[in-house]
C-alpha cells in the first residue's frame, strides 16, 4: 500500500518512536504533506522524513519494500518483504 491509489497518494514507513509501520494518505485534491529535509553525510543524500499520523515521531518513507533488508526492531538481516496492491 504505497504509492499512487486510486484516490489518493500513500506514503509508508517505520516509525522508531512506536516501533510499528505506519502510513500516511492524502486525496489528490489535497496538498502533499510538507517533509522534513535531512542531509546524511555519510552519502550526501537529502532524505525527506514525514511526521507520523500517531504521534511527533519521523518517519523516512519505504519507496519500495523489496529494499527493505534489516528488520526495524532486532536489526537483523534477512527480512523478506513482497509487494501488494491494494485495489481500493
Ligand atoms: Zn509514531
């Protein structure tokens, strides 16, 4: 459930304050959420953080779940997510 749905646009990710995945949604007819623009210095990228709909925490959106490579709470590799659509 991330992306481009039929009525609006979703983003997902983990929020570190909670420790659950969590996901926003906006209608197209809405503005995008505005994110928080980070810069990591380890690869010179901006990263974009969106505010968790639960809480104050960030959350660094999953553009696609096949990269995700390390469980968020144990840390450990291995982690074997698939990709769904959602046809709503
Ligand atoms: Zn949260």
């Amino acid at each position: 459930m991330i992306g481009d749905l039929e009525r609006g646009r979703t983003l997902a990710g983990y929020c570190s304050q909670e420790q659950k995945f969590v996901y926003i949604f906006w209608p197209y007819e809405q503005k995008a959420p505005e994110p928080v623009r980070v810069w990591d210095a380890k690869t010179g990228a901006t990263l974009e953080l969106y505010k968790c709909p639960d809480d104050d925490g960030l959350f660094l959106p999953i553009t696609d779940v096949t990269q995700i490579k390390y469980c968020p709470r144990c840390h450990h590799e291995g982690v074997e997510a698939e990709p769904y659509a959602n046809a709503d």
